[in-house]
C-alpha cells in the first residue's frame, strides 16, 4: 500500500493499481521481505537521473506536508474542513484577524463541491502552488497553537507527561 501511493505521488498517476505496485515491488524486493532496503531502493533508482530523484523527493516532501497540514486543519477528525477550521488556520497559521464571515468567503472559492466545507482534495487543490517549506512553516505554527492550547482543554491536563508543576497557575 505504501509503495502504491509512492507510484501514485511521483508518477502524479492515480490510475496505478495495487496489483502493479505488488508487481513493481515483488521485481525489487530481492530478499522477498516485502520491504525495500536502501541496497534494494539504491538498485530500482539506478538508471534514474539525479535531476529526477531530486523531482520526485519534492513530490514525497510536498505530498507529506499536505498530509499534515490536512491532520492539523481538520480538527474534529471528520474528513472535512469547516468554516471555524479554515478561520483556525487564518488566524494560527497565516496570522490573520478575520472574522468567521471572512473565513466562509475564502473558502468559496477553494470549496469545488459547493458543500460548504474543504476535503482534503480541495484543500490539496488550494495550496498546489505553494512551497514544501511554506505548508510545513503553517504546520508548525498550528501545531505549537494546538499544543499550547491542549492543556486547558482536557479535564486532566495536570496529568500529562509533558505538564510540569511550573506551569500549574493558580488563580
């Protein structure tokens, strides 16, 4: 399954099936342990120009920091961003002021179904242009604002490993 979404990300093809990729990976797994060592990965790219590994890094790199800009947009786990999400990211990773009204209006134009929420493909759509780099800084910023908020919002937040008692405020 791994090595299928590898063939469907560098290939930009998702018509590649799981048979081709059990196919492709059982003519390069040689020691028959349905993985693939560096020795193995360094034999299958021999042949392939460094001006196209390099392109298909960019490719994993781009799809990986789509796949956790997607986990850190989609805060309720249900396979769809919503306004107060998309206004989350304005505000946490574009360090936006916008209103909810605002947030609703951006997303018009991303959201292609007209179903008034982003999925992941849309939301992939809408940041196709941007940089590796840039969607991993967004990341980043919305994590430590995830991180920093989660200690007050769960009932045992004193309990958590990464909670000292320096940080315990009383009022």
């Amino acid at each position: 399954q791994e090595y299928l979404e590898f063939l469907r990300t560098v290939l930009e093809s998702s018509s590649a099936t799981l048979q081709q990729a059990e196919k492709s990976m059982a003519f390069k797994d040689k020691d028959h342990d349905d993985k693939l060592s560096k020795e193995e990965l360094a034999e299958s790219c021999s042949g392939v120009d460094a001006e196209t590994l390099v392109k298909w890094c960019e490719k994993l790199e781009r799809a990986a920091a789509v796949e956790r800009l997607w986990a850190a947009l989609d805060k309720n786990h249900d396979g769809k961003v919503d306004a107060a999400e998309y206004l989350a990211f304005l505000r946490g990773a574009l360090g936006s002021q916008a209103k909810l009204e605002q947030a609703e209006k951006a997303m018009k134009f991303k959201d292609k179904d007209h179903d008034g929420t982003l999925s992941k493909s849309e939301v992939d759509a809408s940041v196709k242009e941007e940089a590796a780099a840039t969607i991993v800084n967004w990341c980043e910023k919305l994590e430590a604002k995830s991180k920093a908020a989660s200690p007050a919002t769960s009932i045992f937040w004193c309990c958590r490993p990464e909670t000292s008692t320096d940080e315990v405020v009383v009022g």
